[in-house]
C-alpha cells in the first residue's frame, strides 16, 4: 500500500474519487500513465500495489464515487500495462466483475464499460474468465436499468468476438453453465442466450450440434414466448440445428427423441409443431438409432393425428405412416409390448382419428408379428373388447378387424362372443344401436355358421330369459334380412334334406326356443312347415302377448320380401305344401284381424290358387278356401308329409325327418316356453307387489286404478290349436 501512494499523488487519488465524472477520467489518465511507466521499468510489485490500492481503497469502499473511480482506475491501469496485462488479470478482473452486482445502477455501468476496456486489452486473455463473464452478462442483460443493460450488450457483442476468434474457448465448460439457464423465463435473459447459442454454433471449430441435447429443451420452451422476437430467434436456431442434422453423418437422435416427445404434447400449437415436424425428419434419418424409441414417439404422433390444427394434422399422419412402414426386428430392440401399450392407450382418446390409427397400428403388429402379439394379448384384449361400444362405426368395424384377427385360435373366439353377448346383455341401447353391425361384420370375417352356433350355444344356457329372448330375436332378424348371411339361409333351406343343413338347424334350435316367433321363423326358413305349423298350435294364451305381435307383424312383411320368394312359390303347389298354407293359417288367425299385418297375409292368402283342385273337390265344398277344400278331400288317416316328402315315425310316435327328432323338439320348445312363462309371471308378481306397498306406504287414501290395455283379438285356448292325432 505504502509503495503504491508513493507512486500515485494524493491529488490523482483524490480526483479518482471526485464526484465529477471529468476528474475521475482525468485522474484515471494519470494512473495509465504511472502505470504504463511502472510496466516500461518492469516494476511488477509497484503495479500490484496499485492495483491493491484501487482494488481495496475504491472498487470495495462504501462510497459509490469511490467504486466508480475505482473501477475506471483498473480499466486504466489494463491499459497501461498493454501486453503485460494478461499476469495481473487475476488482481483486476474479479473485482470488476463482482461490481456486477453492486446496489448502484451507475457503478454496474461503469463495471461494464471498465471490463469493456479491459477486454480490449488482453483480447483472447481474457477467456480464462470466460464462465463469470458470462454468468454476470445474463444477469446485467436484465438489468432493470436501461443504461446498464445498453453497455452489458456492447461488453456482450465484444466478448462474442473474442470467442470466436479464440482456440482456447472450452465448449465442455460452457454447456453446462448455458444448460442451468435455458429454462429462465426472462425475455431479455432468453434473447441473451439464443444469441449465444447462435454465435457459438456459426463457429466451424465448436461442435455445439454435439451438445444439442443439452439445450433443446430449452429452445423448444421458448418457441411459446409471449414475445414474437424470442419465438422468431428460437425457431430461427431449431431450424439452422435441423438443417445441420440433415447434413450430419453422426447424431445423438435417442436423447433428442425423449424431448420431442415431451413437446409434441405442449399446449402451444406452433410448439407442437415444430416439434412433429422434427420427429417426422428424425423417423426418416434416423435408422437403427430410433427403434428403441418407435413406441414413445409413437405416443406422440397419435394424438397429433387428431389436432386441432391442420398443418400438425398434416405432419402427424405423414410420420405415422413412414413409422408403420418401417418393419424393425424385435431382436434389434423393437419393442411390440411398448407399442401395443400405446396403441391401447390411445382407445381411450375422444377423438376418433386418434383411435382408429391406435387400431390400425394393432393390426399391423398383428399381421407382421402375431406370435409375440399374442403373448402379450392380456394387455389389450379387455380394451379392444370395449371398444365395441365405440361411438364410432368406422372404429367399430376396425376393432371387429383386429377381432376377427386374433380370433382365429378358438380360445379367443370363444372369448370374443361370450364376451359380446355379456356386453348386449349389460347394455341393451348396444343391442339395438351396433348389433346388426357387429355380427353381420363378425359374419363375414369368421364365417356365419361359426358365429351363429357359437351365439347358439352360449345362448342356450343363458340364465337371463328376458335378455336371452331379446338377443334370440335379433339374431333371427339378421339371419332373415342379411345380404352376409344369405350361404347361411341357402344352408338351412336344406335343412330336410341336408346333413350340413339339418346339423346347422339343430344347433340353432335350443337357443331359438327363448323366442315362439323366432322359432317359427327359423321353420320356416329350414322348410320345416309341419314342426312350424305344431309349434303355432302349441301356443297358449300368455304367448301371445304384445311383444308376440310386434315380433309376429315383422315376420309377416318379411314374408313379402325376396327372401321368401321361394315360400310364396310354394303356395302355388297347395296340395304338396299343406302344411305351409297350415302354418300361414294359424299365424294369421293369430293376428288381430284390423292390423295391417292380417291384412298383408290374409291378400297373399287369397291368391293361393285354387287349380290345384279338381272341378268335383270345388263342387263339394261350400268354401272357396283352398285349405278347407285340400282337409275336406283327404282320405281318412292320410299322413300329412313334410314339403311333400315322405316322413317316418319311430317308437311312441316320434315324426323324424333327415334325422331331425320333431317331437323331441317339440318338447325342448315347449319346456323352454314353460320356463319363459312362469319367468314373467314371477315378475309380474313381484312389480306389482312392489308397486302396492308403495300405493300403502304413499298414498293409503287413494284407490288403485285398474290397468288398461289395449284391446287385442284374444286367440282361441290350446286346446282348440291342436290337430287330430295320426291313426
């Protein structure tokens, strides 16, 4: 200290102090020129002392003029010693940068313009200090003082070019310091940084492609700045790195992937698609390096797919598609279990390209890679079974696919219908709104006859009556009305004369048992005329109920579409199809006589004709009606034959036709419809004895009124139904 005011006058230290910006400048003069003086005589300890001396005296006094004097005197005293600066930059530079944080605004100032000129000096000296350089200009590059953050951006600008020009800057140091503030929200402190990761990547010696994976994220956050300048310098930078990925031999395309796949999902649309846009370039450059990656970004592309925005909508599909397209080898590192994952995850999004893509991508895996998707199949198979009830029938179709796929091993066909039949049954509205759709599409992927006796079997054994009716009815809708059914109709129109036919009408019978009118469908159908026409006579009075009529009035104006064409032909031949002209007799007797339906079957009727006959069978007869004139002529104890054809009896009087046990069958659909009946008398009972107790419990003094029904034809008892027994 002593040597130091010896060479500096107390007038120079003095002024270095003054208020007065002109006489701290004055006497900063005066120190350069002692200094330089010093540095000529090579007298480094008096220049040390000096520098202690406006180190400890000024830049660290608590007066402000003195820090500022302080600060202009180093500056000064860098300048004086020109070359010889660089031994005594660890005496000058860490005071002035610690000024950096000073309370006032005007010594912060005078810090920047001090290291300003002290960089000049010692230029790629000066890297040595590089990171707390740094570190203090992204803090004074918010500066809440204009004039401070006006020269920390000239000291900036400087120390950018001393770096680029310098083969001493250590990339390996900065990355780290440059990866803690990459998350800083600061507009300025963001700008700060761009510019730096800008500058240094411009740099043909620094590899900060390398390091990308270190700052991606952060210049992927501030692509969603409220400031368009940041957004524009943000994409600007992603768009300069992607280019030089394109052109890059070597990349780091795992790390990079993770953080793509974060911001696909950000709430920021031009995020999302800078992002999408950067995995649909890495999907088609990245190779092998991808793989272990198909599934996260996979989760990315999917919900994408369904953006509100059409440009990202646009990018998603294209990356989708390239992926799929991609066939990796699960031994390379492919996961299928991962992707499945995924794609089941995504069956649950609301938006329907979403979940359609998510299926398209499980029959992919299942047709290139089906053994291992089956072992994982526990994973989705419960979701792909909801997804039935998709609100969608486009998905719908697309899940019955994959269905269809998985269900050519008989456990999981097996699976899959018992599973359908259990979701009709907890949801009814799924019955009426998808069935129709689902089996007729099941139909055609699995084969109709498998479906129909795997649906017959379960059906047969359901505890449900009511649900099980209900499903029977639509199941024989289908069967009637269906374009994909029509080989299975052909089937059991052989029924009587064909082994396949007669197993299929078997198979189905038990199940069609839980409905009378679809059971006599199905006879008809299988030109089973005599068993229909036994099954009408069977009925009795708790049969024909409401639901019975509505059920009763579709089949009668199915009888007028083309699928019965060859019924109603028949009935040009009255005389060999008795039977059939029987069973259409007992329906319409059935039939309330001013419903459209009686009057639909009565008109086809009508017009049976009555050629068949003989003048002399006409003359005998008082009716016009070809079936009382047909049992008016028969000769006594004539056997009535099936279709025209010959039928035989065995023991105890069972009518057996191509190995069809009717009587038996008789019985099955007269057990069946006891079961049904005492079914629905017990729930009866039971609502009304719920809904008495809540007349006595609510309203004691209010009478119950009797229920009022429609008015329907009431249709003659058993008894009267059945046909003379055969001699």
């Amino acid at each position: 200290m002593a040597d130091a005011l010896s060479v500096i006058p107390a007038a120079v230290l003095r002024n270095l102090a003054d208020k007065l910006y002109e006489k701290r400048k004055n006497a900063a003069l005066e120190v350069e020129g002692i200094v330089k003086q010093l540095a000529t005589a090579d007298d480094h300890d008096k220049i040390t002392a000096v520098i202690n001396l406006l180190t400890t005296e000024f830049t660290l006094s608590p007066q402000a003029n003195h820090r500022k004097g302080g600060l202009i005197g180093l500056a000064a005293a860098t300048v004086g010693l020109t070359s010889e600066a660089a031994q005594h930059l660890d005496q000058i530079v860490p005071p002035v940068l610690n000024s950096f944080s000073d309370q006032d605004s005007r010594v912060r100032y005078y810090a920047c313009e001090a290291l300003y000129n002290i960089a000049k000096v010692v230029r790629g000296e000066f890297i040595v200090f590089f990171n707390e350089i740094f570190d203090a200009l992204c803090k004074l590059s918010a500066d809440s003082d204009a004039n401070v953050q006006s020269a920390a951006h000239l000291l900036d600008r400087l120390v950018k070019d001393i770096v680029t020009e310098s083969d001493q800057f250590s990339i390996e140091e900065f990355i780290p310091l440059l990866r803690e503030r990459m998350n800083v929200l600061n507009p300025y402190v963001r700008q700060f940084l761009v510019g730096w990761i800008t500058v240094l990547d411009s740099v043909p010696d620094i590899d900060m492609l390398g390091f990308l994976p270190d700052f991606l994220d952060g210049l992927f956050n501030m692509l969603s700045d409220s400031s368009h300048e940041i957004r524009q310098q943000a994409d600007s930078a992603l768009s300069e790195f992607l280019q030089e990925i394109k052109n890059s031999p070597s990349v780091d395309y795992g790390r990079m992937a993770e953080i793509l796949v974060q911001r696909a999902s950000s709430h920021d649309a031009f995020t999302r698609l800078t992002a999408i846009t950067w995995i649909n370039e890495f999907v088609k450059l990245g190779g092998d390096q991808l793989v272990p990656y198909y599934a996260d970004i996979l989760g990315a592309i999917l919900p994408c797919i369904s953006d509100k925005e059409e440009k990202i909508r646009g990018v998603a599909r294209e990356t989708n598609e390239e992926l799929r397209s991609i066939r990796a080898d699960p031994a390379e590192g492919f996961d299928i279990r991962a992707i499945l994952s995924i794609a089941r995850r995504q069956l649950s999004s609301e938006y329907e390209a979403t979940r359609i893509e998510a299926l398209h991508w499980i029959a992919t895996l299942l047709a290139r890679y089906r053994a291992e998707v089956i072992t994982f199949l526990d994973d989705i198979f419960e979701t792909l079974l909801r997804a039935l009830s998709d609100p969608s029938d486009e998905v719908v179709l697309l899940v019955l696919e994959v269905h269809a796929c998985i269900a050519r091993d008989a456990p999981h066909f097996r699976h899959l219908i018992v599973f359908l039949v259990h979701n009709f049954q907890e949801d009814h509205s799924l019955l009426e709104r998808r069935g129709a759709l689902i089996i007729r599409r099941l139909c055609v992927l699995l084969d109709a006859e498998r479906v129909y006796r795997e649906l017959s079997t379960i059906l047969e054994g359901e505890v449900d009556l009511d649900f099980a009716s209900i499903m029977v009815q639509a199941l024989n809708l289908i069967l009637l009305t269906s374009s994909e059914l029509a080989d299975l109709r052909v089937l059991l129109k052989q029924s009587l004369v064909n082994a396949a036919g007669k197993d299929l009408f078997v198979s189905l019978y038990s199940s069609w048992c839980h409905s009378s009118m679809a059971t006599i469908s199905l006879c008809l159908l299988a030109q089973a005329y005599h068993h229909a026409s036994s099954i009408i006579q069977s009925l009795v009075e708790e049969d024909i109920n409401v639901k019975f009529l509505v059920q009763l009035d579709k089949l009668i104006r199915l009888l007028e579409t083309p699928i019965f064409a060859y019924l109603r032909l028949q009935l040009l031949e009255p005389g060999k199809y008795i039977w059939l002209l029987k069973a259409l007799y007992g329906l319409l007797m059935l039939l309330p006589q001013q419903s459209a339906a009686f009057k639909i079957l009565r008109t086809r009727l009508r017009t049976v004709p009555s050629y068949s006959f003989s003048n002399e069978q006409l003359s005998r007869t008082p009716s016009g009606n070809p079936y009382s004139q047909i049992l008016h002529h028969m000769p006594t104890g004539t056997q009535i034959t099936e279709d025209g054809e010959g039928t035989h009896q065995e023991a105890a009087g069972n009518i057996v036709h191509n190995g069809i046990n009717f009587s038996l069958r008789l019985q099955e659909f007269e057990q069946m419809q006891h079961q049904h009946r005492a079914h629905s008398r017990l729930r009866s009972q039971s609502r009304n004895s719920t809904s008495s107790n809540l007349q006595e419990v609510q309203r004691p003094e209010e009478p119950r009124r009797p229920t009022t029904l429609p008015e329907i034809g009431r249709p003659p008892s058993r008894s009267s139904w059945r046909a003379p027994a055969p001699h």
